[in-house]
C-alpha cells in the first residue's frame, strides 16, 4: 500500500529553522520523483521542490531558493526539505508528494503528483 507521512511542522520565529519529513512505504523511493507542495489558508496549493529520482537533480521554487535543501535518505526511504531562514510567508500546511510515473524528472506542476500525504502545518510567526 502506497503511503506518505509528513512530520515535523512545528512553530518556529522568523529567522528560524525546521526539517520536514516524509516517510514512505508501498514503492521504491529510489525510482520516483518526489516533492513537496504548501497551501496557506486562502490560497492555492503550490509546489517548493522536488527530488529526482535516481539522484539526477533537485528543483525549486525562486520563492526558497538558497534558504531550502531537499534531500533524501534511500535507506531510511524518507525525503527531507531542511528549511533555514524562515518567513512568515513560508507559513503553511506542508504537503509531500509522489510523481504519478517512475523515472520522470522533477516538476512542480499539481497534476503531475497522485499520490500524497496528509500534511504538516508550518507556522512562522513571532
């Protein structure tokens, strides 16, 4: 059974730092991109990087660029997006997401991902 659980959302002051976590199961993390997506309230779901699969590459949104790393632990099958110098725009529920094809190469586009999690609320404020 294909399965992705996010964690480590949390409070956090501007400024601050958090790591996110997904964990999977049902597939082989290896062969598949996977990336994350934020909604804040109001406002549409939008892609903020994405993970190549066999370790081609990474993609990310100009909004975190330099201030977000994604990156992935085969053996732990879990993808990481270690977020560092936070803002309060960066608030949101933090959804983690599969590609709907093996072996694809990254994109943040919505429809491309079928397969998702059921999200972790960030939340920068001071």
């Amino acid at each position: 059974q294909l399965q992705l659980v996010e964690s480590g959302g949390g409070l956090v002051q501007p400024g601050g730092s958090l790591r996110l976590s997904c964990k999977i199961s049902g597939f082989a993390l290896d062969y598949y991109a996977v990336a994350w997506f934020r909604q804040a309230p109001g406002k549409e779901r939008e892609g903020v990087s994405c993970i190549d699969p066999f370790h081609r590459g990474t993609t990310y949104a100009d909004s975190v660029k330099g201030r977000f790393t994604i990156s992935r632990d085969n053996r732990k099958s879990t993808v990481y997006l270690q977020m560092d110098n936070l803002k309060v725009e960066d608030t949101g529920n933090y959804y983690c997401a599969r590609e709907q094809s093996w072996n694809q190469s990254c994109s943040l586009i919505l429809a491309r991902f079928t397969s998702w999690g059921q999200g972790t609320q960030v939340t920068v404020s001071s």
